[in-house]
C-alpha cells in the first residue's frame, strides 16, 4: 500500500482522531505524512491571539508526532495536491470542515486531487452533530434553539473513537512552525491536546457540579473556558459528553454544546450570516457612524465607557483574550443598543482578540444581541450594565480585577462610581452615554422600521 496523508485543520489531537484512524489503517507500515497548511486566507485575517494560540497547538502536535508534523505555507489547492505527488500517497484523509472558506477550498483540493487519481477522504467533524444533519420534519433548517436542541439530543452522537497506536509518521520537509506574534500584554493559557486534557479534567473534577450556578458568576471559574481547545480540535466534544451524567451541572453544559453545534448548523445553512443579519429587517435598523462614532467605539474597545462591568470586560479581552460569557452579552447590547453601532464591528473586534474565534459562535451570538440573529424576542432586549453588573457580579470582584481605577471601591457601589462623594475616582471617565436615554432611542430606531 503506498502511504497517506491526514490533512490536520480543526483536529490538532492524536486521541479520538477518526480520520488519523483511516489514514493509518489504509497506509500500514508504509506510513501517514501528518500535513498542516498555513493558509494565508485563514492566517492573514487572525489576531495576534489566535494566531500564538495555533503555532502553540502546532508544536505540541510536533512533538506528539516525534517531531513528524509536516508544516508548509501556502495554498492548500497547492501545497496538498504537491505533498501528495511527493510521497505518492494514495489518498489524503481529513475531518469534514462546514466553514464558509473550508467548504469551498476542500471543493477545490478535492478537484485537484480528483485529477491525480487520489481522494479526499473526509471523516469525523468538529462537532458533536454536524452541520446540516438536523433538520426539522419538512427538511428546512431550524431558526430557533429550543426544538433545535431537542432534535439535536434524539440525533445523538458516536462515542470516542480510539487512540491509534503505532502510527508510523514520515519524515518530510516542511516550512516549521512560525514563531509566536508580539502579544503585548495578553496572556494565554497552555495549548496543545495535553493542556487541553487536563483542563477538562480541572473543570469536570471541581467545577462541574456548581456549572449551573457559577457559569453567570464572572469574578469565579465557574465556566470551562474550553472554547479554545474546541476550537483547534485539541479537544473533541464527543469527549466531554462522553464524561457527562444527568446532573443539573451536566445537563446545563450538554446545552452549551448543543448552542455551539446550533450555531454552526446555522452557518451552514445561511452562509452569508457571517457577515451578514440573518433576519434582513432588522438588519436595517439606523445606526450611527462618523467621527463621533468612532470615537464612542474606541472608548468601548478600549474599556473606557464609564460602565464598570462594560469596561472590566473589554479590559478582560485585551488580557486573556476571552471574555466571560454573560459579560459578552452585556458588553455586545452596550456596543449595539447604547452606542447604536453597527454589531458587525463589535463582531470584528473580538474575531481579532479572542483566543477561541469560533466565527460561527462569535457571529451569531453577536446577533442574537442585536436582534438580527435566531432569537424570537429580539431587539427590544436591552442589557442595563449597571444592574447586570451588580445581579452577576454582586461584590464588585470582577470589575476590580480588571479596573484598577475603581480597586479602592467597596463591595456592589464599585458598579455606580458617579455616585460616589465626589464622583468617579481619579482617572475613571464618566458615563459616556445615559443608559436610560439610549434605550428608549434604540427603541426609537426600531419603530422606525414599522
């Protein structure tokens, strides 16, 4: 048999790999060439964030291989159809990728391959139930999560697929690993399927049972934080489920899977809602640009609003490059609601500083904020970032931790410093808008679409 090549993308792991599986079981002793493209259409548009958290995965990846991760730079239509004829494999094997960009280039790998005589063969996915595999009675695709999840659950999913063992990986030339982008200040957690290992274990072990309490709580680790580890496929789903019991816990993070298989299912269907309003109407809505504009929306990337938990969360952004669930959806309503901003450039600014960058999560769970997305109540929603601030994060710790400013305040008056003797500490701007004020202009703005 003459060797193959598993083409590595989403799935930076040896563990529960069905499409290494298939590679090593068609080679035999002949050998898998472990191939990893630097697409520049993927690389260019990442933060520095993203972009250190890939190399990391990559050189863990490397030494999993023996030092075997063959990494070239360049067009995938190219460079895999060339590594291919090289070694004369047989066939290149692969995870399924349901991406905008991945479903066109595999179209355009496969067709190149295809002329050689070589398949590509796609096994296995990113996701626990993959895109477009759920759908409701009639075929179409479901807008809304709730019958969505309930299909989703009776769908089901496989088990984890075994470990293989004594793969024999051929040694071949590659571009090696870039080094890491100047993060500045941002710090990083480990990456790599060892690191991601052990942080499941971290949160399964000790924090899994309070999930249902503590995932709201932004000043605790009640969150997993393995968005990142999904993301780059150091990390299966199937592997979490597969540890799960019926708990409250337990079932609440089933859920949170469920949302990310949900959303990706409807990428898949609607393409263009990456960059686009799912619901066009809407997406209509007036929304203020200009000078006066951007400046309001360099205050909000910068964590100088005036609102506490609003700036303790683009703050935490530019830190860790993640950003506490509920306190995205507070930061995001500010963004849309009170600055009366397009979310497309909220959408923009945390593709560029996330750590994870799930574009189908990030896009759409940015629409879900602005009312353009799969929610049935949608735009009248207004998040109150002051008592959001002080129902979720009743002791102020959370907005302390990130801005320094306010350390000096006690307890939940950290979430209203203009009504402090004297007003905000020395260095801490003033509200930039009146939540009040704006609310009943977006919804102004939203009559005017009646």
């Amino acid at each position: 048999m003459p060797p193959t090549v598993l083409w590595f993308r989403r799935d930076l792991r040896l563990d529960d790999n069905p499409a290494l599986l298939a590679a090593a079981e068609q080679a035999g002793r002949a050998g898998v060439v472990a191939l990893f493209v630097l697409d520049p259409a993927l690389l260019g548009p990442a933060g520095p964030p993203r972009r250190a958290v890939l190399f990391r995965c990559l050189r863990a990846l490397d030494e999993a291989t023996g030092g075997r991760l063959v990494v070239r730079a360049g067009d995938p239509t190219d460079v895999v159809p060339r590594t291919v004829a090289e070694v004369g494999a047989g066939a290149v094997h692969c995870a399924a990728d349901h991406g905008v960009h991945g479903r066109e280039r595999d179209a355009r790998v496969e067709a190149a391959l295809a002329a050689a005589g070589v398949p590509l063969v796609r096994l296995g996915s990113p996701w626990l139930v993959a895109p477009g595999r759920v759908t409701k009675a009639d075929g179409s695709p479901f807008r809304v999560y709730s019958p969505y999840a309930r299909a989703w659950r009776a769908h089901g999913w496989r088990d984890p697929a075994p470990r293989a063992e004594g793969v024999t990986w051929l040694a071949l030339a590659g571009d090696g690993v870039p080094d890491d982008p100047d993060l500045g200040t941002t710090v990083l957690p480990p990456a790599g399927e060892q690191a991601a290992r052990e942080a499941w274990r971290a949160f399964r072990d000790v924090r899994l049972s309070a999930y249902a309490e503590g995932r709201d709580r932004p000043a605790t680790p009640g969150t997993s934080q393995l968005s990142m580890h999904l993301k780059y496929g150091t990390l299966h789903p199937r592997t979490l489920v597969a540890d799960l019991g019926e708990s409250e816990g337990e079932e609440r993070f089933r859920g949170e899977l469920a949302w990310r298989d949900f959303y990706a299912d409807v990428l898949w269907h609607a393409p263009h809602s990456a960059r686009e309003p799912l619901h066009a109407t809407v997406g209509q809505i007036r929304v203020d640009t200009g000078p006066q504009a951007d400046a309001r929306f360099a205050a909000w990337a910068e964590g100088r609003t005036g609102y506490p938990v609003v700036d303790a969360g683009m703050r935490q952004l530019r830190a860790e490059a993640w950003v506490h669930n509920r306190v995205r959806m507070v930061v995001a309503s500010f963004l849309v609601k009170d600055l009366h901003l397009d979310w497309r450039r909220g959408a923009r600014h945390f593709m560029r500083w996330l750590r994870d960058g799930e574009l189908s999560s990030n896009q759409h769970g940015w629409q879900w904020v602005a009312g353009t997305g799969t929610d049935a109540a949608p735009y009248f929603r207004v998040f109150n970032p002051t008592l959001q601030g002080e129902r979720f994060d009743p002791d102020g710790d959370y907005v302390r931790r990130y801005v320094p400013e306010l350390a000096g305040v006690a307890g939940k008056r950290v979430h209203r410093p203009w009504d402090l003797p004297g007003g905000p500490p020395e260095g801490y701007p003033r509200p930039l808008v009146d939540h009040a004020e704006e609310r009943r202009e977006a919804l102004a703005r939203l009559a005017e679409l009646d």
